[in-house]
C-alpha cells in the first residue's frame, strides 16, 4: 500500500490544499519498505487528486483539507485521513 503524507517543512502540512509536496511511503506488511519525496502541482483539486494517483496513493495523511478537495479525492479512491 502506498501512504501520501503532504509535508511542509518537516511536518504535516496545515491545509492539504496548498500543499507543495508529500512524502509517498510504500507499506508491506505494516512496515515501511521506501519512502522518497514528490511535488504537487498546487492549489487545482483535479491535479492534487491525478498527481496522487500518478503517484499510486492509496491513503492521504493531511492537516486541514477543503470539502470540495476530499470530495475529488474521495472520487479518485484516495482515502482521505485529515487531522
């Protein structure tokens, strides 16, 4: 399984929703196997929730996110953990 974690400067990020990058962790097992960092695209919900699924996300750890965000990723079957 793969886990997105949106990042800002070492930390989970506030809001997903101008988050610049995530860490992409691959999980096997219920243990970390890799872990690297990508960019997002910015503020677009359609190309937060591509990016993602380019990427193979299968979980999204975030701070705060929108409704109209969660709801496009929801529809990209990314599962949304906020908070």
């Amino acid at each position: 399984m793969k886990v997105a974690i949106a990042t800002w400067n070492g930390r989970i990020s506030p809001v997903f929703d101008v988050a610049r990058q995530v860490l992409v962790l691959e999980v096997e097992d219920g243990r970390e196997v890799s872990r690297h960092e990508e960019a997002l695209p910015g503020t677009d919900p359609q190309a937060q929730a591509a990016r993602l699924k380019t990427l193979g996300a299968e979980v999204l750890i975030c701070g705060a996110i929108s409704r109209p965000m969660a709801s496009v990723l929801s529809g990209a079957s990314v599962r949304v953990l906020p908070f």
